[in-house]
C-alpha cells in the first residue's frame, strides 16, 4: 500500500499576514520623517547638553575635594548627575540654593536625550526661573529656556568653581 504524498495536489499559497502596500506606506512616513528630523538645527540640545557636562564637570571637582579622594577613586564610585547634586555639601546656603535648579536641569537633559522632537521652548523651569529671579537683573520674560539654562549654568559655574582656600575660608 502505497501513501499519499501529503505535499501533492495543487500549492495552497499562504494568505499574506499584513498588507505589503501599507506596509511600505507606513515605512516611507517613517523615513521622511526622521530624515526631517535630521534635517533640523538642533543647536539648542547641544548648548543645553553643554551646559549640563560643565556643571557636571564643576560638581565633580567640588566633591573630589568634599570627600578628599584622587580621581581615580572618585571615577571608581560611578555617579550619576542626581546623585551628585545631592552629595554636594549641604554647609554653604549657596549650594543648597542651586539644587532645585540643576534637578531641573538634568530633568530637561534626560528629556532632550530620551525624546525624538523634544520642543525646549515650550519647557517650563519654575525652579531655574526662581534661582534667576534672586540673581539676574534681567527680565525673565524675555529671555527664551535656552538663554535662562545658560545664565543659570553662568552662575553655578562662578558658584562651584571655589578654589579649596576660599571654601575654608566660608567654614566648608
């Protein structure tokens, strides 16, 4: 007794899972899309970027200092942004004054970072705009987030860039 070939008779052909025309249209948006994207200035996110690497850069001197290690041991630790905003030294008002701003800060950096057409222009800063308030003469309503960040980043730079005397010198 012979047996049936189940491959014989006629192909059944396999119905197509999705529709390849809409596939294609879905694939083409896309492409134009990110090559729009690509297309667009983006100098605002590398001046925040920049910004954000300074007052880092800043924040770790500070704390090399604050808990006397080489630098060596201070990169072995591996902190983040956040976590250094909060190791900063609580003893000088000046510092505990700047760490709602630079939360913010990171905050907006991550978003710029994470996020596909972050629009930072539409970003509010309540806690930078405050700080400001307190030390730029400047009208706040004129200046646009990336202007306000940079005044900011002027003033933590003047703020943490204290040489290890005059930080003695203020009982830190």
């Amino acid at each position: 007794m012979k047996r049936k070939n189940p491959r014989s008779g006629s192909p059944k052909l396999v119905e197509p899972i999705f529709d390849m025309l809409k596939l294609f249209d879905v694939l083409e948006q896309k492409t134009k899309e990110n090559a729009r994207m690509l297309e667009q200035k983006h100098d605002h996110f590398g001046k925040i970027i920049v910004c954000h690497l300074v007052i880092e850069n800043l924040m770790d001197g500070v704390l090399r200092r604050h808990l006397s290690l080489t630098e060596r041991a201070y990169a072995s630790i591996d902190l983040g942004f956040r976590q250094k905003i909060y190791l900063l030294p609580s003893a000088a008002d000046f510092f505990e004054m700047i760490v709602p701003g630079l939360t913010e800060l990171n905050s907006l950096r991550n978003k710029i970072a994470h996020r596909l057409n972050y629009n930072v222009e539409s970003t509010t800063l309540p806690h930078i705009e405050q700080y400001l308030t307190k030390s730029d003469q400047r009208d706040l309503k004129i200046l646009t987030a990336e202007q306000k960040i940079e005044a900011f980043t002027r003033s933590c730079i003047g703020l943490l860039s204290i040489r290890s005397d005059e930080v003695e010198s203020i009982g830190f």
